[in-house]
C-alpha cells in the first residue's frame, strides 16, 4: 500500500512539475491600456524575458491581472503563490537602477517564476508619493502616464526540472528508510 502511495505522488509530482506552461515573457500580455517602454533594460533586447509597461494601472489591478494571465498560461487549477519582497529586491531579479515601490513574485512551486514590479510616484488620487514626483513619457507621445510596471519570467529547465524531481523522490526513499531502520 505504501509503496503505491509513493508511486502514485512521484508520478502526479512529475506530472505537475513537467506540465506545459509559458515559456517565454512574450506569451504574457501586454497591461490594458498601456504603451510599452522602449527604455533601455526595459526590453528583451538588453535584458532577457523582461517587458515593462506605462500605464494607469496600480498595484490592486497589475498584480491580480498577471496572476490570471499566469493561471490561464499554466493550465492548472488553482493560482500562482503570492510573494511580496521588498521593493530593493528589483535590483537582483529585474535589473540594477529598477526604480520601484512595490515587487510581488507569482510561484508555481517546483516551475517557474514571474516577478512583478511596480513603480507609482503618485498615489491613486494623483497626489505626490514623493517629492519631485513626475508623470511617466514615452517616446513622442503625450500622454503621461501615473505607473511603470515591469515583469519579468524566470522558466526553469526540463533537466533542472528532472534533476529536482530525482533529489525530492530519492530524499523521500532515503528518509522513509531510515525511519524504517530506527523504529523496527
């Protein structure tokens, strides 16, 4: 019976942990009403799997939208863990020089990552956060916008993924054996 229970959670571990999902920051849409920033770190061209956004939009909205889009792009039942981190971290997962206020990880455990940061100067009203706080420009455009929100993917590799896999599943072995020994 044990035996079989062991089987039947290596298998749906494997199942779960090698189940197609995103593979590329492409994949994930584009913010509602939003103009893509052409900044430099801001594309894939300088820095890989990343894309940035100006838009209206804060956090409530940007972190809940990428989650849907993360579930829908996994095919799994229930959503991606919500990690909030402090907003220094950007520096070590976007890119150095990240301006931000707010950095939430979306985590399917054993998978893959998406990060998401937000800078937002202004409160939700459109009074300063900061002093000195300016609107957002891109290109020749006129509008202004309020936010930046900047996501970043971080897709693990099937031999990772494996290799994971096989050190869960023998530790498991391992460990159950030795509580065999110590309590026969």
């Amino acid at each position: 019976m044990i035996k079989k229970v062991f089987i039947l959670f290596s298998l749906l571990l494997l199942i779960y942990m090698l189940w197609p999902g995103p593979g590329k920051i492409a994949d994930f849409a584009p913010l509602p009403s939003s103009v893509k920033s052409t900044l430099a770190g801001d594309n894939i061209e300088q820095v890989s799997n990343v894309a940035a956004y100006f838009s209206d939009n804060y956090r409530g909205f940007v972190v809940p939208y990428y989650s849907k889009i993360y579930q829908s792009l996994s095919h799994l039942p229930f959503p991606p863990m919500r990690l909030n981190h402090p907003p220094e971290y950007s520096w070590n997962v976007i890119k150095k020089h990240t301006d931000s206020t707010y950095m939430e990880e979306l985590v399917y455990p054993l998978r893959d990552s998406l990060y998401v940061n937000g800078f937002e100067p202004f409160y939700e009203d459109g009074s300063l956060k900061f002093w000195g706080s300016t609107k957002f420009t891109e290109g020749s455009s006129p509008d202004l916008w309020y936010t930046k929100a900047t996501i970043r993917y971080y897709p693990a590799g099937t031999t990772v993924k494996f290799l994971v896999w096989g050190g869960i599943i023998f530790s498991i072995y391992w460990l159950f054996r030795l509580g065999k020994r110590i309590f026969i």
